[in-house]
C-alpha cells in the first residue's frame, strides 16, 4: 500500500513530461478554409496569446518538476497520506492544459473573461502549491525525510515553497485590479523559482547556519557562566 | 516471451501516467463564440459533471496504480498468463478517458442515458476489477509470489482486492434504481481503498496471524493427548 | 551516438505505452445533439467497429511489447543500424492509432472503404514486421547478440518472427477477397502470438537442439569411421 | 534544486518520446460524409504531404533523442543553467507536432503560405538547435562533462553539432527561394545526421589526435632544439 519514493517519483515524472507535452495540443492551427482572405502569416500573428500561455505553461511545469525532484532528493520513505498528497499535487498540475487553454481562448476577450481565466488559472496553481506544501509539510513532521540531511537546508526548503500559494494568492486578488498584473505576477514568479532562487536558499541556508552557531555559543557561554 | 516483472510494471507506470493525464482532454473550453450571450463564468459553471467525473476518475486511476504496485511488491516473476492478464486489466483501465467522456456529456442528460453512462463506467471498472483479481490469483497460483512474503498479509490481499468487482458489481446493479446511488457507490469504494484500507488490511492481516497460532496450538494440543 | 540498448529499450518502451493509450481517443463519445430522437444506448451501440478495432490494436501494441522485450533480452550492444530499424519499426507502429481510426470510420462503409482500410491496415503492419525482422537480422550478423545465448533458441526466434511479415502479406493479398477475411487473420496473428506462440518456440528450440545432437553423433562416428 | 543528470535524461526521454507519438494525431482521418463521392484512397491519396511531414518529423525526433542521448553520456553533473537550457530544448522541440500541422495543412496551399510554414519550421527547428549548443557548451564550460573523455571526440561533436542551427539558418534563408529547397535542406540534414554523421565524427576525431601528436612532436623537438 506504501510505494517507494523511487516508484512515486517515476510516476509523477512520467505524469508531469506528459501535461509538458500535452501543452502543444492547445496550439490550433487555423484552417485553410478559416482564412477568410487573410494570409497564413496574419492568421497565425493573431494567435500571440496562444504562444505567451504555452510558453508560461511550459516554464511552469518545468519548475514544478525540478522542485518536485528536489524535495524528492531528501524524502526517503513513503506512505499514505505522502501518495495522496502527491496524487492531488498532480491533479492541480495536470489541469494546466485545460487552464492554459482557457487563457489561450479568452486572452482577447473582454474584460470580465479575462478575469475569470486568471481567476482560475491562478486558483489552479495555488491549490497546487498548496498540496506541494501539504506534501513537505507532512514528510518532514512523519520523518519520511533523510535524516542525514542538513537542517539548515531543509528549514530554507521549507520557507522557499512556502511562498508559491502566497504568491498565487497575492496574482488571485490582483486579478480583481487588473488580469495583466495577474499575468505579471506569473512570470515574476517563474523567473524567481528559475533564476535567483537557487541562491536565495544557499543565501537562506548559510545565514540560518550562521544564527544557529550563534546561538550554540551563546547557549554555552551561559552554561559556562551558569556553571 | 516472459518479460520480467520490472519490465511490465515500467510498461504499466507509462500506461497508468498516460491515462490520468489525458482524463484532462475531456474538459473543454466553451469556445468564445459558442457562449451565447452568457459570462465564461456562467459557461464553466454549467459543465461541473465535467469537474466531478474528472476528479473521480483521476482519484480511481491513482488507486489502481497504488493497489497495482502494491501486487507487484509481491510478485517476483513473470508468465504468459500473467502479461495476458496485466494486459486486459490495461485495457479496461485505459477505457477510463472514454468513460469518463460519456459521464461528462450525459451527466445532465434524461435519465435513461446517465443510466447508460453509469452503467458503462461500472462495468468497465469492474471488468478492471476482475482482471485485477486474476492476474493475483493466477500470480499466488503459479508461484510467483515472492515465497519469503507473509502468507497472511497476502491472505487479506486477496480478500481486499475480491471486493472490488463485487462492489463495481453492486454499482452496476444500483444503476437500475438510481444512477446517483451508483456514483455514490464508486465515490465510497474510492474513499474506502484510498483511506480505511490500509488499516484493514493491517488488522486483517494480525487476526489471521492470532488466529493461525491458535489453530496451532489447538493441533498441538491434540497430538498430545492423542499421544 | 550508439546508445546503449538500455536507453533504447526505455525509449521504445516509452512510445509504446503512449501509442496503446492513445488508441481510446478514437473512441468518440456520441455528442448529446447528434443522438437525434435515438437513445444513447443505440447510438454507442452503433459504433461497434469501433470497440473491436481498439481491441484488436490494442493487443496488437501489447504483443508487439511483449516481442519487442524478448528480443531485446538478448541484445546487449547497439549501433547505428539498429538504432534506424528501430526508429522505423516505431515509426510504423505509431501508426496504428490512424489506421485504427480508419477501420473505425469505414468499418460499416462500402465494400472497397473496407478493402482501402483493410489494405492501410495490413501493410503498417506488415512494414512494422518487416523493421522488427531487419532489427533482429542486424543484431545477430554484426554480433550484438549476447554471445551466452542459447544459439538454438536464437535459431528458433528467427523463424517465429520470419512469420510475421509474411502473414501480415498474406492478410494483405486476402483483402482483395474478402476484407473480412483480413481482418479474420489478424485475429489469427495476435492469437497465435499471444497463446501457441511461446510453445512452439520452445518445441523449435528443442527439436533443432536434438537435431544437433544427432548431427554431432552422426559427424563423430563418421570421423571414427574415417580413422 | 540541481537534478542529476540521470533524471533529467529520464525526464526529457518522456517528453521525447511523447512528442514523437504525438505527430500521429496530425493525420486527420477524412470523414465518410467528406468524401463527396470520391473513394477513400482518393481521400487518402490527396494527404500525401500529411504523410511526408509525418516521416520527416518521426525521424527528426529521433535524430534530436540520439544526439541528446549522444550529448548526456559525457554530461556527468547538472546545475541550473544546464537545467534551463535542456528546458528551452524541450520547449521548441515539443512544438514539433504543431509546426508539422501547419505544414501539413498549407502543403498544397498558395506558395506565400508554403513560405510562412517552411519559416515557421525552420526558425523552431533551428531556435531547438542553438539551446543544443548552448547546452554542451555550457556543459564543456562549466566542468560538468566527464574529465575522462578524450579530448578530440568532444571537439568533434562541438562541430558536429554546431553546424545544425547553421543549416536550419540557411533552410529558413531558402525558404525565400524556394520552400521546396527548404525542406529539401531538412532531408539532407536529417540524411546527414542518421547516416554519414557517425563516420564524418570518427573521422574528425582521428584527424584531430594525429595533428594534435604532430604539433606535441614539433614542439618537443622545437624545446629539444632550444636546448
């Protein structure tokens, strides 16, 4: 009843490389007879929200895969609650194309649709982020995590992903001001988990190691002077 | 001719990622000129069997991949049989898409097609469920089984799993009196081997061990006064 | 730029396990406004070439697996060569989704849709027959095969495959009589491959082992005979 | 946050593998009530470039997993920015199935058109082939690849590989010539890399270890001279 994590991850990864390529499926081309006098070029050009969507899409489930396979480098053990965690982390996930697809249709739209597809493309993935945390939160408290694994790190990790469905829930209320600063917060956000976040942890990592021996010392000083 | 059960349970993963990941297919985006007048919002609301059937059959897959790992933890090797079996269950399984497609589109129908719909997924599912249970009985029968297994951990196995076709059976019977009972049917089947099953398998598992050993002391008693 | 058979094998493996799920999209869910006054029952009814071409494809990609597996439980090296015969084998196979489609289509059309669709069918899968046999001759005349390997058992896999394209022929010619007679062989294929197969290749395996033997003798006493 | 490389090989063979079974679902079977009285192989006939583009991008897939698979049995380690390269591969050759539609669709339309999809086609072929090379040459930068590969095959496959966002480069010039050179340039390249590619890089590797023990003699005499 309890995989391995070896299995869990193989599936989920295997889950996550087909929602990365199903994405493509949302791309139309447009009929020859759909034209209606317009060239190929013009037809295409006018599809621009298509790429944006697929492209975000795309870098996103990229960077859910690699958080994922990073948490999955200190989880050791797996058991019922870990499964279903993850089983509802790739029910969120999975319906990025469906998500996508509605941002895609309505990118042009007017206003209020608008609204509604980063209403529900931001609730998607918070809600994702969410079952992410759940997930941590629940190998580090059940002990299913390496404990061989640097605290430091772990508490860093912990902090790190802690921000995905805050940052969702901050794009799911901009969306009522404006559905384009919604979309701004997306790619802010893929851009961080891309870019510096791998060194705000070590950054995170190092300071908390730092604060700790501060702490030890200072712990021992007093016990000196106790003694 | 006999691929290693290694093999076939990879074969198996793809297949069980690939299904639960185009389950997502069937949402469709109400396309911008089929709206009539109504809000996205209104448009989306309106599809909810598609939500439910989506998540239903999404959960339904996730247990069978779990329960189908959890069989191939005991089986050490592989036969003919056994690909053929593996093979059919596959086969039904990969149905789900299809079925769920049809719940989707009739989920608001007259009442005699959501009878039809309920009835197709019931009995793909239980034919799932019967091949299910032959690949085991026929894995426990032919020696396959890992023999250093706990014969009593596999004894619950096996009446834990000989519930799923006759509950799917009992859906399918439901059917004729009310659809809705037979969703409710599968909802509680998946509640069942996603939550309490572990345990019962577990307190299954003890009560044989306390029963065996007093069966033994029993015998063992009656060969000493029988001496 | 010779990937190891390993690779090629997971690779492959990959391909067949979305080529086997893919066959359920061309299940089409009747839509609720096409039903036209008939019960959904009768309209899903009506689509009955549909359930056995999914059927009989989906235990052609199963066998297909299966052999492919066996095959390359005795490879152990790759080259170049092998690499393109297998890309062609895949190439052909992941054919079987459309060609399906088409039998589906024109399943109850006039006779000569049939006879083009039985036609398609049958050269796919005849094309894929003869890759898995330019494969398998490859690897055994450039020595990729495991040297260890039982040579009669080798011997006899030849001949077991040799009959795959050559019936698949057959099946084509027999469309030009009767495409039920077509499709009526490919039952007989997959039949065979699936049940009598793995006998006869161990009947193959033995006859030509006791051949040998006698051969030997025969070669031993003449010799004796000679001194 | 860094994956080894192994899950990221397995990772991108998934998607990979998805996008080469994807280009199946291209193929539009043509629809009884289409047909407007021709016969199906009439109907089916009439698709040929469906076909061709189908090969060409089956065998591109390939060609590019090859070379991926080529390129990660020297990458030892991962970081980041291999990561977001490997990605940005994914990215563009997962658009594949999309760009290879529009082809098929406008195959036989006005040349302007043909223009647009051989631009299209090129440009993505040749943006995945330019994050190729950023992959491996940030891999050679940064120390990942395997200090104990021989120096010469490395430079070879440098070469090897940077002449493909080349030739894509001038396919897309051509494409203002003439589409049709364009997708001749493909074939050719695709020629290129199956067949004379493995030789011409065995050859270079050779040439360049004779002429780099030349220059070590030269300049073992030339400080034998000096002394």
């Amino acid at each position: 009843m309890t995989p391995s994590p070896v299995r869990l991850e193989a599936f989920s990864d295997g889950v996550f490389s087909i929602i990365i390529t199903l994405l493509v499926l949302d791309l139309h081309v447009p009929r020859a007879d759909e034209l209606a006098g317009h060239s190929l070029a013009h037809a295409l050009l006018q599809q621009w929200p298509l790429y944006l969507s697929y492209t975000l899409s795309f870098l996103q489930v990229g960077v859910v895969w690699a958080n994922h396979h990073t948490m999955f480098h200190y989880i050791q053990r797996s058991d019922h609650v870990l499964l279903f965690h993850n089983l509802m982390l790739l029910l969120c996930t999975a319906l990025l194309p469906f998500t996508t697809a509605i941002f895609a249709e309505y990118g042009l739209a007017s206003r209020s649709d608008i609204q509604i597809a980063a209403f529900i493309y931001s609730a998607t993935l918070g809600a994702a982020g969410i079952f992410f945390n759940l997930l941590w939160q629940h190998a580090v408290g059940a002990g299913l995590v390496n404990p061989h694994a640097d605290p430091n790190r772990l508490h860093a990790l912990s902090w790190h992903w802690m921000f995905v469905p805050v940052f969702y829930g901050l794009a799911f209320v901009l969306t009522f001001v404006s559905p384009y600063l919604s979309v701004a917060t997306y790619a802010l956000l893929l851009f961080y988990y891309a870019f510096p976040g791998p060194s705000v942890i070590r950054w995170m990592t190092g300071r908390r190691a730092r604060r700790m021996k501060v702490l030890l010392r200072r712990r021992d000083r007093t016990s000196l002077t106790g003694q």
